[in-house]
C-alpha cells in the first residue's frame, strides 16, 4: 500500500519517488477464534511509517488528545464476491476496491481547496482485516488521516481529530523539498522541516491530453513560469521548476502538474 497525496500521489516527473517499506507477515501460533470489533471512525493511532505502509495493522489506539500520527477518518465495507464466487481479504480484486474509496474521503475530513491539499504531505492510508479475520467474515476497511514529515517518518496530527485542518491553508504541512524537485538528490518533505523549494500552485492538466502530451507540457510550463514570477522578490530574475504528473498518479487520475519555486525567493 502506498501513501497518497490530498488530491494526487507524490508530484514530479524526476522527483525522487518515496519508496515503502516490504511489510513482514507473521503467522501467529493460536488461531483466531473470536472476531474482533471493527475500527472506529475518529479513533487515533501512533503508526510508525513502516506501519502506516503495512496493509493490516494491531495498533491499539489512544487517546486523541495525546501524541498520534494518524487518525481514522472513514470506516466502509469492501464487497468479497465476484462473479458469485467468495475472494480473499488480501486479493487484488479488494485492495482496488479500498485504493478506489479511500482517497477520496480525504476532503470531506481536512477542508480546503482541491489545491490546498495537493499542496500539502497529508495523505490517506488504509488497511484491511487480516486473512485470518476474513476467514471469519470481517468485511470492514479503515481510511486513516496521516501527515508525511520526510521520507520514512510520520509528523504528529494536531490534538483532537485534526477535523477541518486545512480549513485556512496547509500551515506547516504545506509540500516543500529539500532541493530543486527535479534533482535526483532532492526530498519531498513538510514545510515545518529544513527546506529549500516550496510547492505554490497546480497547473491542470486540459481535458483530452495524453500522458506527457507535448503541447500541454508546454502550456503547462508557461503557465507555471507565469505564477512564479508572482512570487519572485525581481520579476526579471526568478527560478521554477514545473513537474509532471507521475504515470502511476495519472493512472489513478490525477490531473495536475505543480508549480515551484526557491524558498528564498
């Protein structure tokens, strides 16, 4: 399972991808003989990001209004037949169904804009019963709320349930990077850390292109070139960078290019 953006999955056509780790799975000696409840919407967590990226989790939660990473924000049921036969808990044909719901729960959770969390390192991830669970006929899966502070580590979520977060804007979760995003060597990481680039508008991509359509490219990089001069202390002298969509974030639909410029300018 992979983290995704508000709105997109990690942005940038030669932007380092954020890779997750391998989950390790662990057959327990006792069978499983009592079902046990469901997750509930609004609950908090203290997920490390190697158990943010797992597809099941036994963390217990704890209270909000203490140090959590991630908080529940959508509790649904996947269906288990296809073609009138009975499939796993972990089979393709159920992961896609909970990749398919739980990003779009994200906006009704944090507010703002569509752009507000594109430009943000929040993300949406989920989880699944185990095998074990399914066999006994759990049916639920959980979307939870997190922030991604740099690569391999989780920021804290605000006290509370983090409800309406980005009503005001992204804050100190805001999408910087510690380069230039389109250097091999640069990171994605929140504003809140040590930065030299900040992400400041999305370009849509038009209707109809094709992944890496030339002319929309183009138009693409003229329109970001234009909105970084809004932003640039000399309007003759400025510097952006304008990236892509990744063809794993067009495939999932995403359709927005981002826009950025140096801190410092």
């Amino acid at each position: 399972m992979v983290l995704l953006v508000g709105g997109c999955s990690l942005t940038g056509s030669s932007a380092p991808n954020s890779t997750s780790p391998t989950p390790s799975v662990t057959a327990s000696s006792e069978p499983l003989r009592t079902l046990p409840p469901p997750p509930e919407v609004g609950a908090c967590y203290r997920l490390t990001y190697a158990e943010a990226t797992s597809p099941t989790t036994d963390r217990p939660a704890t209270a909000c209004k203490r140090v959590h990473t991630s908080v529940t924000i959508h509790v649904g049921d996947f269906d288990p037949l296809v073609d009138g036969h009975l499939v796993a808990v972990d089979s393709p044909t159920v992961s896609r169904q909970i990749a398919r719901a739980c990003p779009a729960t994200l906006a009704d959770w944090v507010g703002g804009s569509p752009e507000d969390r594109r430009l943000s390192q929040l993300r949406v991830v989920w989880f699944a019963p185990t095998v074990a669970e399914g066999n006994l006929g759990a049916r639920w899966f959980r979307c939870d709320l997190v922030a991604v502070r740099d690569d391999g580590a989780l920021a804290r979520l605000p006290r509370g349930q983090a409800k309406g977060m980005l009503a005001s804007g992204t804050g100190g979760y805001a999408l910087c990077a510690t380069g230039d995003p389109a250097a091999a060597t640069s990171r994605l990481v929140m504003c809140a850390q040590k930065h030299t680039w900040r992400a400041v508008a999305t370009i849509p991509v038009p209707d109809g292109a094709r992944y890496l359509d030339k002319g929309a490219r183009s138009a693409g990089a003229d329109a970001c070139k234009t909105r970084a001069a809004d932003f640039a202390g000399d309007p003759l002298d400025y510097r952006w960078s304008f990236q892509w969509p990744t063809r794993g974030q067009w495939r999932s639909g995403e359709r927005a290019s981002i826009c950025w410029v140096p801190s410092n300018q």
